[in-house]
C-alpha cells in the first residue's frame, strides 16, 4: 500500500532525503507521495523511512492504494527496470 500525507504536513522536507525511492516532492502547501513510486520501503527496508521522519505524523497508510508486499515487490523491479533503461 503507498503511503499518503496529510493535511496536517508542516511542509517541513522531513520526509524527502529518507526516502528511497524519490517518491516524495513538495506539492500546493504540503509534500505529497506519488503513489507509483512509494512501495513503503519494501525490499530495502523493514519499515517505511520517511514515517519517523515527520515531526507531526502526517503519513499515513493510503487507504486508496492497498498493494500486498509480492505487489509492492514486483513494483521495486519495475522502477529498478525502468532506471536501468534510463527510464524508457
């Protein structure tokens, strides 16, 4: 499942640097996830990195975008595939 932030994001850039997979930009006031890059760290990680990162708590599970972990697993080959092909 992708991650989500909140409303109640500070826009403090906690989050950016942890993550992994780029997959946190600033957006219109708050930081958003892009939900095609966030796999909640699986495959590099046991948890999320960028959740002990947020000073307020503002990401949460995105309800929206439920992924198994086999999922989330076949989404970290897709985008190391597309970065080894330069993004073609």
């Amino acid at each position: 499942m992708a991650l989500k932030i909140t409303d109640d994001c500070i826009a403090c850039a906690a989050c950016v640097e942890p993550c992994p997979n780029q997959a946190i930009s600033e957006g219109p006031g708050i930081y958003v996830i892009d939900p095609e890059r966030c796999r909640e760290c699986v495959g590099d990680y046991d948890a999320p990195q960028c959740v002990p990162h947020c000073p307020v708590d503002a990401i949460i599970p995105d309800p929206e975008r439920r992924e198994t972990r086999g999922e989330l697993l076949a989404k970290k080959e897709r985008t190391a595939d597309s970065a080894e092909s330069g993004g073609n």
